[in-house]
C-alpha cells in the first residue's frame, strides 16, 4: 500500500533538485521522509504476508527476525509507525498503527515481565496519547498492575528477571534489578495519572531512589545489574550481563539512566533525579574513548578501542533525552540540544543510516544487542529506530 513512496526519496533522502542545482534538504524532514519510505516498505511486507508481523532486527543469515507481543521489543515497531503518523500525517499509518498496537494488548497481563513498561507505553501510551482512545487507557491501567506485582517492598525495587531457570540462575541471583528497568517507570508514574492510584507512582519512586544509590559509580557510570536479597533488602552482587565487565561502562546502560532519570524528574520534579541524568550524561561525554562522531562503542571500555563495534541504539536513545533535557533547567540548555544534533547527524550519515530498501528495511545500521550472548552484533534493532524516530520528532518541536 505504500509502495508509491520509494520514488519519495533518494538513497542519501538529503538532496532535492532545485532550480537546476542541488541543495541540502532540511534535517528533519529529509529523515522523516526517508523513514516513511523505508518502514513503508517493512509494512509493505507485512501486509502483503496477511499477518500482523512485528520486524525487531536481522537474523544471521539476513533475513527479518518477527518476535512475538512476549518479547521485550513487541511495543517498539507500534510505536515507530504511531511517530511516522504522527511526524507525516499520513491517514493511511492511521488503522496500521491501532492494528499493530491492539495486536500486542495480551501484553498488559504479563506479571512475569518487567519490561511491560517498553512494550505497553510506546505502543499503546503514544496511541493514547495521539487518539485519546479510552480503551487504551484501560490496557495502561491494566499493565501498571501487572508491573506493580514485580514490586519487592523490602528492597524498594520492581524485580527485573526471574531466577527459576535458564542463564540468569546460573549467575546466583537472587532479584537482579537491571538499569533497562528505568524506562518502565513511565508506564507507571502515567498509570497514577490515568487512574487516580497512587501506588504506581510511589512504585516508580521507590524503585528510582533505591536504584540511584545502589547502581552508579561516583563517576556517573552505572552498573548494569544489582542483585538483592529477597530476604532483607541488601545487595548482594553488582554485576554486568551485556557489558563488557562488572566494572565497565556499557553504553546502553548508560543511555537507559540517562533517559530514565529524565522521565522522572519530568514526572516528579526532584531534582534529584535531573542532577543524576546530567551526571550519567556528563560521564558519557567526557569519556576519553568517546568517538569523534559521538556514536559510543557497545561498551566504553571495551579491550579492543578504537577497534570496537558501535552502538547506534544507544546514541539515538542519548539523542531523545538530551532533547528533552535541553527543555529542563539545566546548566546548558544550548549545549545539550547541540550534542544531540551531532549525534543525529552522524546517526543519518550514511555510515548509520541505511539505503533506501536495504538493511531488512531498518532505518539504521550497527546496533549491538549483546555481545556476552552473542546475539544481535552489529545488525538492525528496532529500539535504535523508535528513539531515532522520537529524537526528530522532540528535534522538530524544539524548532
């Protein structure tokens, strides 16, 4: 249905002919009607299977890997299409986004999953917020409460994995919190909103608080996952699973405090929780192997730098919060909107951003998954997308 749109855009999506010359197309929409094209020939696929399909990243033998509404991205490809409708008014992405989305709604019962917050509130909460549709209402109501079981009082924290089988057992944990669980507070502090239940917003302080002193170095720098005891409260291990080492910065981490806290000051107003996104960001920047293109390696102290993968994910994630952040009070509202231009920039340079109709029709290349896994290295994510998305569309508003 949108195969019309390949003609929109050329390969780079940034030059137009004018007046028999060439000139640089603006910023923003260049990328929304280079996106526009390239997911529109991912819904063209999509359609054309008579399924609703849910693309996530690349399989090893580059073919589109579809997970299913349990898989922790099952919210993002909803999400990237409610941006698109959004950014481009195409009445057409309308009904593709509501499907997409409603296809997901089992998620909101999932009392096994943390990241509930992921997968309900950028699929569901944007359609919410774009429609008003109260039915969606109710599913972030309803996945709120399905979080809120993962709540451990005695630690103060919402419990990221279960321990009963597979690789997290084989750690020794006991009720490991990962610093991803950050970006599910929003889900909760908008439930208090939706629903007049102050729980979910308590919740969501608790678990913020215990996690700001229990998950960052005096640097800045965040470990990836803390394990509590179930039984009074303590911390029994700081560890990585993604990063390189206990000790080291892993980049995604990183992005996900930084955005995190910026949620929760935007939320509550402490600004607590503005000082810790300005000093997880403030750590990123000023690290010594940061790129000159300010796209970070997976992890930043990675053994084989400059020769390290990059993570495309992360940087857009940065991008998006320090947009928002450039709105708050802090010391350089110029300098950080700055910063998250030039890391869209080079995200929609051609070393980043795909031609047109390949990449599985990604809009960026060279994510990092988890490379201790060795899964998703160096591919398509479609996180790295939604945030890519989400930055223009904050970059837009902003000017």
């Amino acid at each position: 249905m949108m195969k019309y749109l390949a003609t929109l855009v050329l390969a780079t999506g940034f030059l137009v002919s004018c007046g028999g010359g060439e000139k640089t197309k603006d910023f923003v929409t260049g990328n929304i009607e280079f996106a526009h094209a390239q997911v529109g020939k991912a819904i063209d696929v999509i359609e054309a299977s008579g399924k609703v399909l849910n693309p996530t990243t690349l399989k090893p033998d580059g073919s589109v890997y579809y997970c299913d509404y349990t898989d922790w991205r099952s919210g993002f490809f909803p999400g990237t299409v409610w941006y698109l409708y959004e950014l481009t008014g195409d009445e057409t992405l309308l009904p593709l986004a509501q499907k997409y989305t409603e296809a997901i709604e089992d998620v909101k019962n999932l009392t096994w999953h943390h990241d509930v917050g992921f997968m309900v509130y950028c699929s569901f909460g944007n359609g919410l917020r774009i429609t008003g549709d109260p039915a969606y209402k109710e599913v972030v109501i309803e996945a709120a409460k399905s979080l809120s079981t993962r709540f451990r009082p005695i630690a103060g924290i919402i419990q990221s994995w279960d321990v009963v089988k597979g690789w997290q057992s084989q750690r020794g944990w006991e009720c490991p919190v990962i610093i991803d669980n950050l970006m599910n507070l929003e889900l909760l502090f908008n439930a208090t909103r939706l629903s007049g239940d102050s729980s979910f917003y308590h919740i969501a302080v608790s678990h913020a608080d215990r996690t700001m002193v229990e998950q960052f170095r005096p640097d800045g720098s965040c470990y990836h996952v803390i394990d509590y005891s179930l039984e009074d409260g303590s911390v029994r291990n700081r560890h990585t699973a993604q990063g390189y080492a206990h000790e080291s910065a892993w980049s995604r981490g990183q992005a996900w405090a930084i955005y995190g806290y910026t949620i929760c000051y935007r939320e509550t107003g402490d600004k607590k929780y503005l000082d810790q996104a300005v000093k997880a960001f403030e750590f990123m920047k000023n690290h010594k192997n940061m790129p000159e293109d300010l796209i970070p390696y997976w992890d930043m102290d990675a053994p084989e730098i400059p020769n390290e993968l990059r993570d495309a994910s992360a940087a857009s994630c940065i991008a998006s919060a320090l947009y928002e952040l450039s709105t708050m009070d802090v010391p350089d509202p110029a300098g950080y909107k700055a910063y998250a231009d030039k890391i869209m920039t080079s995200l929609a340079s051609p070393g980043y951003r795909a031609e047109a109709g390949t990449n599985g029709n990604f809009v960026l290349m060279h994510s990092v998954g988890s490379i201790p896994h060795n899964a998703e290295i160096d591919v398509p994510l479609n996180y790295a997308d939604y945030y890519f998305l989400e930055a223009i569309k904050r970059k837009r508003d902003l000017e």
